[in-house]
C-alpha cells in the first residue's frame, strides 16, 4: 500500500516536471481562425458591461448572464486586461483608458480608439457623462446654488479635466484653468464648511464625481459634498420631478452616464455634458483582426458567432 | 507591615488583571456571536421576506440549483449554489491531493533529515510562506500559473479560456496550503519520541522505512492537524482564487480545465458595486460556506480521531 502510494507520488511529480518543461519550450504557433472564441465580460453590477452591452445593441445582456454565450468569463477590469495578454483566442472590453500596448484595442466600426475620436464624436462605442442641476431658486440655500454654479464652471476648466482623466473617464476641451475664473464665484472665497451639497445619479459616474468634489471642495471653502448614486434614471427624478425633488432623496446635482430622454426635458442651463467614457473591445496581440462591428460584438457576446474564422477573412 | 501591605496591593492588582483580562476574553469571544448572527439574519432575509415585491428565494432550489441567477440581476430571485457547494469542495480536495504530501514530506524533510542550519533555513522559509497575503498568492497566479495553465493545455491541443480553470485554482491553493501544512506537521513529527526511532532502527529497519512506517505513523495526529487547517484556508480563500477561476455563473464541472467559481468567489464578485437582493444574497452564501465549513470539519475531526487514536508516544 505505502509503495504504491510512493510510487504515485514519483509518478505524479515527474509528470508535472515534464508538464511544466513541456509548457515552458512551447513556442506561439500562428493563430488559429479555427478556434473558438473565448468570450470575456465583467459582471452585472459593472458599469462599464452596461455601457458596452447598450452600446453594441444588446442592452438585455446589461444585468442579465442568461443571454450570454454558454462557456463566457467573468473578470474584473485588470482580469481582463491581464488575461488578454495570454489568450490569443480571448476577446473582451476594457475602459479606454485601461488600454495598454499588452493588448490589442479594436477599431469600432471602422474608427481607431483614441481619446481624439472620442472627443470628435467619431469613435462611437462610447456613453455620455452627464451632469443636471436643479431650477434657478429652487435650491435649499442661495449658497449651495452657487457653490452648484461654481462647480459646473469647475468642471469646464483644466483643473476640472485632469480630474476626470485621472479617474478614468475623457473630458471635454477645456480653454481656462480654475485660477482664472475664480474670482467670478465669490462664494468660493468664503468658509462654506457648514454647507452640505448633495451629489447623485448614476452609480458608474460616482467614482468621477466623488473625484471631482474632492478637489473642488477645498477650492471652494471647504464645502461638504454628500454622494449618494442610485442610477442615472434618479438623475432628473431627484433634481427636477416635482414629486421626488422635494423629498429627503432630493439632490442638488445629479449624473446620468446617458443622454437625457426627452421625458427628462428640462431648459438648457439645467444639464449639460462633462466627459465621455469609451469603452474598447480588446484581443490578443497575435490576433489578426483589427476592426469590429456592433453587430458582430453582439453576435460574439450572444453566442451567434463561435470561431473566429466567420470574423477574419483569410 | 510593609510587606503585608505589598501582598494586598499585589492582590487588587491581580484581581483589576484578572477581570481586565476577563473582560477581553468576553468581548472577542461575544464578536463570534454577533458575527454569526448578524450572518444569519442578513442571510436568512431572502428566504423569509418578498425582497422588496421580486417575491422569496426558494430555499431547495438554493441550495441545488446549477446556476448561479437565472434572469435580470436586481430583478429575478432564481439564485442557486448547488454547482457551487460541489466546485468549493472538489478543489478543495484537488488541493489537498497536492498540498498534503508534498506538506508532509517537506515537514519530514525539514524535522528528520535536513542539517541543523538548512532545516533552520527553510523552517524560516516556510514560515515566510505561511505569512504570505493571499492576494500575493492571487497575482503570483494570475501573472505566472494562469500562463502556464494556457501554454500546457496549448500544448495537449486543447483551447483552454486564458488558463482560468480548475486545474489553476487548485495549483494556487495548493502553494497557499503547503506552508500552513509543513509549519505544523513539522511540529507533530518533531516531537515524535527519539526512542521510538532507535527502537526501529534497532530491529533492523532501515531509516527510510523508518521514517515512513515509525515517524509519520506516531505523528499521524498531529498531521490530520495540520491537513485540517490546510482545508480551511483553502475552503474560505477567497481573493486569490477569484483571480484565476473563470467566474463560472453556471453548471457542475469537473474538468482540470474548465472555469470554475467557489462559493467565495460568487461572494465577492461585484460585492462592492452591487445592491439589494443581489447584495443580501450574498449573506445566504456565506451562510451556506459556514456550513460547508462547518460540517467538513466535524468530518475531518470523526475520521481525526479514528485514525489517530493509537498513541505511540510513551
């Protein structure tokens, strides 16, 4: 009995010496068409999978993994990343400014991926960061609707800009910095730590918005910035719907990571557009395909297409 | 006199100590219960209330079920762990197929055989092992098994999913457990009396047999010790192996090389962004892990005491 089991344990080393010797002389053989798609996604609660799925025309798969392709990964945002390093028949989708030169980003419809093509509006796999306040005199206290007007100007200036870089998303142009229109917003100027204003909406901006509050209160004496995101349909309902706007949920600002439906109309100066979020379809390096459609991402994501031999033309 | 009164400074000094240290005692321990049940009255949530109108999680089919949620996330109540139950489990055990003898025979190595200064030397290695965060472990596997996994399935022609598998998740739990597993079978083969390995010897038996059929059988104890707290590090990590599993939502799955997810993993994925039922949901599984804990335990510790009843020692 205890030789066998020696003898499995000797057995069973050496086979994974050999494994592992095996493993290390492989070299990368050409990419394979054949293959079956590997299908990489985040998980429900994601964000960036909303943006992705709404943007590719499978809005259904948004929170629901019944719809997707039997045999699909779930990852986190690095995870994906990481593993598009190694799987040479892996396909997933990353924030744009995850992308790095590990892996391959797709063209969308024919545009490159780049924060150029998405601030011309010509790279389309993309979802609008939008800001909405409320009416003109309709705020709590005339000091938080101005602190209010002052952060909107804020989110217009290049201090406001690299804030929403360094969180990840891709901000507007921007022409002036902070320093120089300062002196337009005296509220600023005074010690506003006893004020409370209230942020909401989408839960996908809240990571920006938490970002930009925490540099623009010390910019604007110290204000204190209350964050409560439950959605961008809670955007205008919060801020404007004159049945919730009132109530304990009311916010003084708000975000939709979409554009306002015209059910959520409200004048101009109440709304307005501070970043985009692209998103990129990645693949492995080796991959030979360079461009992708919407309508192939969603076959690929709802299992219509398997291989990549109906997607790359020998 | 003086002395007198030192004895009774000493002895309210002693009894201020005692109830000190009582108190301490019954505060860590009372954080055990309000662990438990605060778990338990989150967990038991979804079974007993409607959830907010999406109607009451079916405990059966929670407890069987093969996917983790059928439907919309936030809207369908259809979860089930059965699939997960059996995965958390059956690479467990995959583990401990690798963690234990190579654990043990390190042990055996480093106790018995092993100069002084080399058994001192690797005893300061494994410990650093044993103190070694899991999320370290997690990158270690994400960055170099998961590589290996994919080039070794390439190489037997099989097209796994960028190495995320089961065969990867136990490999990492593996090199998790076998310093916890050394550490303490190192203790239990060390105190092994020397006379009973001269006694062996003495009737002719060489130091291999020995070593094999005298030492690990008078430490056997003290070994299933060891083998026991190695299957609970493996049974609750959660972090590392969420790097390298595959986050599978669906299906029982026994394949080395197929994705996988643990009742952990299912935890913590999207725990930070997720909200409602899909949040208290997650409390039922940890309920179900403490069970599945609980229970392997009781186990290990029946067969423990079958085995490990013949005491050698004196």
């Amino acid at each position: 009995m205890k030789k066998i089991f020696l003898i499995l344990i000797t057995l069973f080393f050496g086979g994974v010496t050999i494994a592992c010797g095996n493993a290390a002389t492989t070299t990368t053989a050409a990419f394979n068409p054949a293959s079956n798609i590997n299908v990489y996604t985040r998980d429900t609660t994601s964000g960036t999978r909303a943006g992705f799925m709404a943007g590719i025309g499978f809005a259904e798969a948004e929170a629901n993994d019944s719809v997707l392709v039997e045999g699909f990964i779930i990852k986190d945002n690095t995870g994906i990343l990481s593993t598009m390093a190694i799987d040479e028949y892996g396909i997933g989708y990353i924030s744009l400014s995850s992308v790095n030169n590990t892996v391959k980003g797709l063209y969308f419809e024919g545009v490159a991926p780049s924060e150029e093509n998405v601030i011309n509006d010509t790279y389309a796999l993309k979802r609008p960061f939008m800001w909405m306040i409320r009416d003109t005199g309709d705020y709590p206290s005339i000091e938080i609707e101005e602190i209010v007007i002052a952060f909107i100007a804020f989110l217009g200036t290049s201090d406001g800009a690299d804030t929403i870089a360094n969180a990840g998303a891709i901000a507007l142009q921007s022409s002036t910095t902070w320093d120089a229109i300062e002196g337009d917003y005296d509220v600023c100027s005074q010690d506003n730590s006893d004020i409370v204003v209230r942020f909401g909406g989408s839960d996908s901006i809240q990571k920006v918005a938490q970002a930009l509050t925490a540099a623009f209160m010390p910019r604007c004496g110290n204000f204190v910035a209350e964050h409560d995101h439950t959605g961008s349909g809670d955007a205008y309902k919060r801020t404007n719907d004159p049945a919730i706007k009132d109530t304990s949920v009311g916010k003084d600002i708000a975000f939709s990571s979409r554009w306002f439906k015209t059910t959520e109309a409200v004048p101009e100066s109440q709304f307005g557009q501070l970043a985009w979020d692209a998103i990129v379809a990645i693949v492995h390096l080796d991959n030979p395909l360079s461009n992708i459609t919407a309508s192939d991402l969603k076959a690929i994501y709802n299992g219509n297409i398997r291989t990549w031999s109906s997607l790359i033309n020998p | 006199m003086i002395k007198a009164k030192n004895t009774t400074g000493k002895r309210t000094v002693d009894r201020i100590v005692k109830y000190f240290f009582l108190s301490t005692a019954v505060l860590s321990a009372s954080f055990i219960f309000i662990i438990a049940w605060i778990i338990l009255i989150r967990g038991i949530t979804p079974f007993t209330t409607d959830n907010g109108g999406l109607g009451t999680v079916d405990l059966l089919r929670f407890l069987t079920g093969g996917v983790w949620l059928e439907g919309q996330a936030f809207v369908s109540t259809l979860y089930g762990v059965g699939f997960l139950i059996v995965s958390t489990l059956y690479i467990t055990f995959l583990s401990l197929l690798i963690a234990a003898p190579v654990g043990v025979l390190t042990a055996l190595f480093i106790a018995k055989t092993a100069s002084k200064p080399l058994a001192r030397a690797l005893r300061t290695v494994v410990e650093t092992l044993a103190a070694i965060p899991s999320i370290i472990y997690g990158l270690f596997g994400a960055g170099i098994i998961l590589k290996l996994v994919y080039d070794f399935s390439a190489a037997i022609g099989y097209q796994s999913k960028g190495g995320n598998s089961i065969l990867a998740t136990a490999l990492v739990l593996a090199l998790m457990t076998i310093p916890t597993i050394t550490a303490i079978s190192e203790v239990a083969i060390r105190s092994v009396d020397k006379t009973l390995e001269e006694g062996s010897l003495a009737l002719g038996a060489s130091q291999t047999q020995t070593k094999f059929k005298v030492v690990l059988a008078a430490a056997k104890s003290g070994i299933f010790t060891a083998i026991i707290l190695g299957v609970g590090r493996a049974l609750g990590e959660a972090t590392a192996v969420s790097l390298v599993a595959g986050g599978r939502r669906s299906g029982f799955s026994f394949a080395l090389l197929d994705t996988t997810s643990t009742l952990t993993t299912i935890m913590l994925e999207g725990l930070k962004e997720t909200t409602g039922i899909d949040y208290d949901i997650r409390f039922s599984v940890g309920l179900v892990l403490l069970a599945v804990i609980l229970i392997t335990n009781l186990i290990l510790n029946a067969i423990k005491r079958r085995v490990g009843t013949i005491r050698v020692k004196e």
